[in-house]
C-alpha cells in the first residue's frame, strides 16, 4: 500500500495552516483523574513535531463510550490538563466538537498552537451507522482544518467519522505511530522468524477466537492464560468451580486443542479464590483441580514457569491479554512473571496494547525490555485476524 506520512506534509510545509490530528487519548479515568497517561504520551511526538514546525494543530479524540451526547463523565478536559503539561506549552480546549466553542477556538489559533476539542463521541455522527449522518458531521470536521493527519492506531478499526470519512474530505497523512504500528503487525503476520509463541489471556474466549484461528497455522505455540483458560480446561473435562466459564465455546475449545496437536499450552496450576476480591481467601491448586466453590483468578507459579520455560527458544513473541486480575494485588503475579519472561527473549516481542499495555506499566515493568508496546489492543487483533481496518483503508492511496 502506498500512504502519505507526516514527513510528507512536513515536507510541503505546514506554517499557519490548520491539521486536524485524530488521536487515540481514550485513558483510563478514576474519579476523573488520569491513571495510565500511555496513549497520550504515544502521541507527542507527532503533536509536537507539527507544532515546532508552525502548524495550527487540532487535536480531536474520543474518550470511553457515551451514547452521542454530552457526558461529564467523559469529557477531556483533564486530558487537555495532562497533554498541555507533556508538552509543556498551554492547550485551548473547545467545550464542544464543531460548534461555537470548537469554531471560536480554532479561528484563534496561531502558528504552533495546540487545541484539543471536546470528546468525538459527545456527537452522534461520530459513531452512526448511516452514512449520511457521519458524512454530514465529517463535513463540519473536516472544515475546520486544511489538512488531516491520523495517529490513533487504537481506533483504526472503526468506521467512524474521524477515522473513516474526514480522510476522504482533506489531504490526509499517517502519522508516526500508525506507520509503526502497521510495520510491526505485518512482520507478524508475514513470516516471522521462529519459533514464533503467542501468549493470550483475557476474560474470553469468544473475544479471541477469530485471531487464535488465524494464528494457530502459523505459530509454534500458543500459551493462553486469564479467564479465557478455563472454557480450555472445561474442553479437557476438568472442574473449574466458579471461574469464568463460556459454556457455548466447550465444544470449540475442544476443537481448537484436538486440532493443535499439542502446541495450545494450557495452566497447570491456578490461584483459586474464595471470591473475587484483593482481600479474599485463596491458594494454589492444580488446574484440574480447582474446588468447586472456587474460582481462578490467576494463573500460577509453576504455570509461570511452564510457559517462561516453552518462551526460551522464542524468536518472534506476541502477547495479548493479562494472565489474571492484575488489577487486584494478589492476583498480579502471573501477568508479571509472564510478561518479565518476555523481556528475557531474544528476539522480537510485541505487546498487543489494550490491557497488556496497561499491565506492563501498572506493575512498573521496563516498556524499553519490550520490542513494540501497541496502543491499539482491538486493532492490533483485527489486523493479525487479516481483516481490512477501515482507517488504514482511508489513508491509502
């Protein structure tokens, strides 16, 4: 494919004029403060590399999901804060997306100015499955600006307005992050050097199921951890008390393990709790033999070691998915001892983004011990399933 970068545009010269730059800043807020400032940090450097060349920069994103009007609970304006601090320099935030506010701020705008516009999704054209609608706030977006650059690979997966419409409305670019983030995945998807082991985890199965397909013929293993484990260790008739369970998918993991022939390498121990909670009872128990009024919560130590040991001839790792409720102390150690692992190979890793993003810097782990940290779980997943992203699409010429 042939896409114009953001060294093309900077290369025509961006002095006095407007870019409208699509960023992923969809950060995890507790009581409105900011506990993971990741994404935003991802996006600087393009931000920062139109500003210094005189741009009028205007940045929009989304944030969580409110259902296309306004939500307190999900405005950005303690993401202005955060951003205007990274960068060091003020930010003017419009209090809407296209209206007076975004219109008023952006008309005073100078050369090397930042402005952040209110939450995409405050508007129902964002988001709109009808053409017409998204096309007619597309319209008013890309109105504001003079050029497009697209550096939120976390949404490039959605027909939205700004990531599927505006493109075909203004002169439009990659920008560094995306450009990254689609060299990386395609070094996986094309031949990656062997043994190739990707490690998933997460809640479900059926979340997953699409990628482990197009995986399975191409990896040496696939270890998988997280709640999803467990529909795995049904399929192998053991009980697993209360652990998250998809009955519907037995039957499929079932499958999934006859067919692998051995290379889908389960947990052979668990940490099993009384409930789920930081302050409930638990120990490790064999996999296949959780207690019946138990439910996993994490994978365990000698499962830490199994697959840190099935990760030393690794040359190619991906890995998508914590391996238990990291977010819950006790519960951390699986994801930490797996991912500590993955620093220790010698080759090239990748951390699919999403929760494992999150996991890596929430238990303190070095990014730098990791080859490419994505910033775009669903995303990354869509690509390795060998879908085509509607925000790539857009930016191809």
């Amino acid at each position: 494919m042939t896409i114009k970068t953001l060294d093309d545009l900077l290369a025509e010269g961006v002095e006095g004029r407007r870019v409208l730059v699509r960023a992923d800043l969809n950060v995890p807020l507790q009581d409105g403060v900011i506990t993971d400032d990741g994404r935003i940090r991802a996006v600087l450097p393009t931000i920062r590399s139109l500003s210094d060349a005189g741009a009028r920069v205007i940045v929009v994103s989304h944030l969580g999901r409110p259902k296309g009007v306004p939500d307190p609970k999900y405005t950005l304006a303690s993401v202005a804060g955060r951003l205007g601090e990274l960068l060091g320099k003020p930010i003017a935030f419009a209090n809407d997306t296209v209206g007076e506010s975004a219109r008023a701020t952006v008309a005073g705008l100078a050369s090397g100015d930042v402005a952040l516009l209110e939450n995409l999704r405050f508007n129902p054209g964002e988001t709109s499955k009808d053409d017409a609608v998204r096309g007619a706030f597309a319209d008013e977006l890309a109105g504001l600006a003079e050029a497009y650059v697209d550096d939120a690979f976390g949404a490039v997966h959605r027909k939205h307005a700004s990531v599927y419409d505006v493109p075909a409305r203004l002169p439009h670019f990659a920008g560094g992050l995306v450009l990254r983030e689609v060299e990386v995945l395609a070094k996986l998807t094309g031949q990656p050097e062997r043994q190739y082991i990707v490690v998933l985890g997460g809640s479900k199965v059926s979340d997953k199921l699409a990628v482990i397909e197009a995986l399975l013929p191409k990896v040496d293993k696939l270890l998988v951890g997280g709640g999803m484990c467990f529909t795995f260790l049904k399929a192998q008739g053991h009980e697993v008390g209360k652990s998250l369970l998809e009955a519907e998918m037995v039957d499929t993991c079932r499958d999934l393990l006859s067919r692998a022939a051995g290379r889908i390498v389960l947990p052979v121990d668990v940490a099993a709790a009384t409930s789920f909670a930081a302050d409930a009872s638990w120990d490790v128990v064999p996999a296949d033999a959780i207690p019946a009024d138990r439910l996993g919560l994490d994978i365990g130590p000698e499962s830490v070691a199994l697959f840190a040991e099935a990760l030393g001839p690794a040359k190619t790792v991906f890995w998508n998915g914590p391996m238990g409720v990291f977010e819950l102390a006790p519960f951390a150690s699986g994801t930490r001892g797996v991912a500590e692992a993955i620093t220790k190979v010698d080759g090239f890793t990748v951390v699919g983004g999403g929760d494992s993003a999150a996991a890596v810097r929430a238990l303190g782990l070095d990014e730098s011990a990791f080859g490419h940290i994505s910033t775009g779980g669903g995303a990354s997943l869509e690509y390795l399933e060998g879908k085509t992203l509607p925000g790539i699409a857009a930016l191809e010429h």
